[in-house]
C-alpha cells in the first residue's frame, strides 16, 4: 500500500513540474518575440521614419456617437414604451386648449380650441394653436375628441381640419354647435363628426380607450375624459364645476370617478381656472332667483347680455320671461347661432311662440319684451356696445330699459365693459352688473371642488392644466394638501413633452408651439414683424418720400413730394414738411457728389438721417419710406 501512494506522489510531482516548464518555456518565447519585435520595429524606425504609425498595432478608434446611437436603440427595444402627453396650447394662458396623448405609433388629440387677440395684436381676429406637430405626424392621429362646446375648446377646429382631415367625437349638443362651424368654413361633407353620449366609451386604434364621463359645466353635454392606454389611466376633466342642482338635472358622475379612482388612476389632468379662489362655486340655479327677483314687478323693457355659449343662463332667461309673460328677441350672430342650435336638440326646453324676431319688437311694449344679445365683454362691434353707442339698426336704448350684464369682465376686458356701462347709463338706462347683485356664476371649480376630484380619483401623478401660470401653482398646492407627493405634480408648458408610466415621468424633448394669428382671411400670415410695423404706424405715423431719378444721369427730376399719415397735420405744419424736403434734397445732392447710383443706399441713406432729423425736431420716430420712380 504504501508503494503505491508514493508511486502516486511521485506522479503528480513529475505532472506539476511539467506543467511550469511548459509556463516557463512559453513566457521566455514570448519575451523573445517581444524582443524581436522590438528589434524590428527599431530597424523601421532607422529606415523610414515617416513610418512611426504603420509599425504600431493597427488601433481602431471607436465612434462614440454610433456606439451611443445603437445602445439607445437596443435599450428602446427592451424597454417598455410610455404614454406621451403633448400640450399644444392651454397652458399659462387662458384658452387655446389642445393636448395630444401619444403612444408608438399611435395619437389622439383633446380639444382644438382658440383664444382672443390681445391688446398689441392689432388688427387680429383670432389665435389659434400651432399644429406643426400634428401635420407631421398626421399618418398616426386616430381622432379629435372634444370635451365641451366652448370656443376656447372648438373655436379652431375648421382651421384644424384644412390642414389635417381627422374624425371628431363630440357629444350631442357639442357636435351640432361644431357643425354650424363647419359649414360656415364649407367643411362638413369632408368631416367624419361623430355622435357620443355620456357614459359612452370609444376605442381609437389598438392602444387608446376613451370614455365620456358626464360632467358639469356652464354648457350642457360636457364631458371627462379616461383615456385608457397600456401603461395606465388618465383621466382629463376638462372644463368642469360641482354643480349639485344643475339646471338640466344631470348631476355629474361622481360614482363613476370614483370607481376609476379605485381601479387606479395613473394621472389626473384638471381644469385650474379657479384654482385660487377658495370654497365653492355657487350652483347656476341660483341665477335664476336673482333674474326672477329683477323681473318682478318691472314695467321696464329688459335687455340681458351674456356669453352666447351660456345655454344654462339662456334657459334661466327663458323661464323667467314666460313666468313674467314677456317675448324674447336675440340680438348677435353668434347668439342667434346657438339659441336655434340647442333648440332643435331640445336643450333650451320654452313655449313655441316665446321667441319673436328682432323687428318685431316695436309691435309689443316695453313691459312686454326681453332682449337677449351678445357683449357682455364690452367687445367693439358686438350688439351691447353698438346699442350704448347708439349705433344698432335695430334696438335704440332707451331711459326705460333696464339692462343686465350677466356676466364677470375677463381679465383684460374691464375697461371695456365699464365703457359700456357708462355710455348705457348716460343714456339714462338702469344697469345692473355683477358688482350690484349675483347675476353671474362661474362654470368653473373653486378649491373645495377640485379637493372632491382629487379626493375620488386619487391619482398617482397630478397635472394641473387650464390656466395661467399662478393658476396652475395654486391648484398644485391644493393638490399637494391632498396627500399628493411634491415629486408627483407636474407643471406642463406648451410643447414640452411627457413620458409617462407606472414607474417614472419625465419631460423629454420640444415639440413646435405657439401661436397663429387670424386676420381676415388670412391665417398665419401675420406675424411678430408685422405686428410690430402696425404698432410702430399706430404710435408714431407715416411718412412717404416720393421721388423721380433719371435712371441714366441719376438726377433728382421731380420730388422730393412728403405724404404723411398719422405724424402731423400737414395744412398746420408746412414748416415742418419743407424742412423735411429740404434735408432730403441735401442728402440726394451729397449722394451724387460721391458717385452713388445705388437706389437702395441712396434709400438707406436717406432714412437714417431724416428720422435723426425729425426725432432731433419733435422727439417722434414716424416710419419713413422712400420711394424712388425712374425714368
């Protein structure tokens, strides 16, 4: 036994000492090929020394941009795709309300909404929302999907369709109030509108599930949204308020919200327009007390201006004229519009012969008729200010009416509205307006209600939406004293993208944005520059030079003619005009003296030193045109 391990041991003895002279024997050949190799190159080196590179091991330098390109790509397979949210418009501002949900391959887009010129937007009609975004990718949109018939919600939605042809999804009243659009941009045989109703739920595409909640707002039909996507549910409240006596008697869904809100709900999109007001909105059936209370017992004719949209605060009109037993008339186009819209859907629910046309009116006394017109919001050509102004053709106020502004000024307005008021009482009218009694409710929640939306729904991520800036804050403080995590309210801005999911939100990159301007028939061919010339021309005036060159000499034949517009009175101000030809004639003479024949630098030229001369002489910067004609 013993004989046999050690025979065992001297085995291994003799493998293991094999095993490092092979180690050995082929770590000497390698120092030996690296000395060799050295030698060699050393012998390159004496030959050519321009050579340095080509002795080197060959070194491939990598491209860190491909490299990273392809890990993106190969990470973007493996993980998993989140839900896009796009806003086009709508945030820190009021109105112009569009947001886009996108998911792969897949976009639907939430309202399609404008908003009203400024101040320094001179001569505009309208703002609407850049869609570039939406024009490249038109191939992946499924479908428009509007919430309410607001303006700030539907106003553009023709703009939208002559640019990308997509389907529409809007409630009863909603898709009649867009279609009346439609046809006044000769749109509707072109356009798939498509009925919904509340509690109706729609699927666009393989990703995207949509379900109408019934809501309340100041306009009948309003919806929520819960958009269903693979990675979660958001649901978009639109423009809303807790109304617990509406005037229609549909109460908003509370139960459903909070069905959803037990399932989960990945994010919540709420409307922030009355985010800083605390309590509660008061319900619009309180309107109607305080109509009845002003009907009662007045011997007046009554003339009630309110937002054209309003079809609630049009039915409470309705109720207290037929109770009081007067006649209405409508006054503005947009309010005609509407009234014989809800009425053929069987919103606005009166008497058959309770309206009477607008030239009738001088057949019945003052007691016996009610005006409802459009101008609540002191705008220059609507129907209230052209009867304080005394222009309207067909209604001349009188100190025997009574008028009632049922409405609040939106900011920007007041001094509009107050106008109105003032030329109204100057006539001798009686006016009542929301600072002397309750006669306007908003459609929009206060902080007690959102805390109820919040409440229901419990979201995992808020984004306040619809509003300006310090609206948007305030709603996300509520939220956050909701029990909502800081890290989870998310501020949006116009264009910025979020990425969405269960486990992360994060913005991304910039889509386009902004906004286009309508003017007349154009659409987007007004711009900053052009805005900036009228405000220029409507500050400081014009001023043409006109002048007549022989082409071959370059000597002045006729001219310098001065036309002004908007600068001086010329009749009063011939010293001032003479000056002014008289420096041109200068400039033209010292043009010629050094040889330019340029028109545009003699242009040039002379622009820039007559406006020194005229702000030297009147502190006014007019815009100054030359205009050179040859012969």
């Amino acid at each position: 036994m013993k004989e046999d391990l050690d025979k065992k041991e001297e085995k291994k003895e003799t493998k293991s000492n094999a095993r490092r002279n092979t180690n050995k024997n082929t770590t000497r050949t390698r120092k030996t090929n690296s000395k060799q190799n050295e030698e060699v190159s050393i012998i390159k080196k004496d030959n050519n020394e321009e050579n340095k590179k080509t002795t080197k091991r060959p070194y491939r330098r990598r491209n860190t941009k491909t490299n990273n390109r392809n890990n993106e790509k190969e990470n973007a397979i493996f993980r998993n795709p989140k839900l896009k949210i796009i806003p086009l418009g709508g945030l820190h501002e009021i109105g112009k309300n569009i947001t886009a949900f996108e998911y792969e391959n897949e976009i639907i887009v939430v309202d399609c909404g404008l908003s009203f010129p400024e101040d320094d937007m001179l001569g505009v009609d309208l703002v609407i929302p850049d869609i570039t975004y939406l024009e490249r990718n038109v191939d992946k949109i499924k479908g428009l999907i509007i919430t309410h018939g607001h303006e700030d919600h539907i106003g553009a939605v023709p703009y939208l369709l002559k640019k990308i042809n997509i389907p529409i999804f809007a409630t009863r009243l909603t898709a009649g109030l867009i279609r009346n659009k439609l046809e006044e941009h000769k749109l509707l045989r072109s356009t798939k509108l498509k009925e919904v109703i509340q509690g109706q739920t729609i699927k666009l595409g393989k990703k995207f599930e949509i379900e109408f909640i019934r809501s309340s707002h100041s306009i009948p039909d309003s919806v929520m949204l819960a958009i269903t996507t693979p990675v979660g549910t958001v649901l978009h409240t639109g423009d809303f308020k807790v109304d617990y006596t509406p005037i229609d008697g549909k109460l908003m869904d509370f139960g459903r919200i909070a069905e959803l809100g037990n399932k989960g709900i990945l994010a919540l999109m709420s409307d922030s327009t009355n985010a800083e007001r605390k309590g509660f909105t008061m319900s619009e059936s309180s309107v109607g007390e305080v109509f009845d209370k002003l009907f009662l017992h007045c011997t007046k004719r009554i003339v009630v201006a309110t937002f054209a949209s309003n079809v609630h605060r049009v039915q409470q009109i309705v109720n207290s004229a037929v109770k009081y037993g007067r006649k209405i008339a409508v006054c503005g186009r947009s309010m005609i519009n509407m009234i014989q819209t809800a009425r053929e859907l069987g919103y606005i629910e009166c008497p058959e012969n309770i309206f009477i046309d607008i030239d009738m009116i001088k057949n019945y006394t003052d007691e016996q008729l009610v005006i409802i017109t459009t101008g609540s919001q002191g705008e220059t050509m609507s129907a209230l200010t052209r009867m304080a102004a005394g222009d309207h053709r067909k209604v001349t106020i009188t100190p025997n009416d009574l008028v009632i502004i049922s409405a609040t000024p939106i900011p920007g307005n007041e001094k509009l509205v107050s106008k109105v008021i003032d030329d109204l009482m100057q006539i001798g009218a009686e006016v009542v307006y929301s600072a002397l009694e309750d006669i306007h409710v908003s459609g929009h929640a206060c902080q007690e209600e959102q805390k109820l939306i919040l409440a229901l729904s419990k979201p995992k991520y808020f984004i306040p939406v619809h509003g300006e800036y310090r609206q948007l804050i305030a709603h996300s403080e509520t939220a956050q004293s909701m029990g909502i995590d800081k890290d989870n309210v998310i501020m949006l801005s116009n264009g910025r993208v979020l990425e969405i999911d269960e486990n992360s939100a994060e913005f991304t990159y910039t889509v386009p944005n902004g906004r286009v301007l309508v003017d007349g028939l154009g659409v987007g061919d007004v711009g900053n520059i052009v805005l900036r010339d009228r405000q220029h021309l409507s500050q400081d005036g014009l001023i043409v030079i006109v002048l007549t060159m022989d082409s071959s000499s370059g000597e002045v034949v006729a001219g310098p003619d001065v036309i002004s517009r908007g600068f001086v009175y010329v009749r009063e101000s011939e010293n001032i005009m003479d000056d002014v030809k008289s420096v041109v004639r200068n400039e033209i003479r010292k043009c010629e003296e050094r040889g330019i024949r340029d028109w545009s630098t003699i242009k040039s030229t002379v622009r820039e030193n007559l406006r020194d001369y005229i702000f030297s002489k009147t502190k006014r910067n007019p815009m100054i045109i030359p205009i050179i004609m040859e012969i």
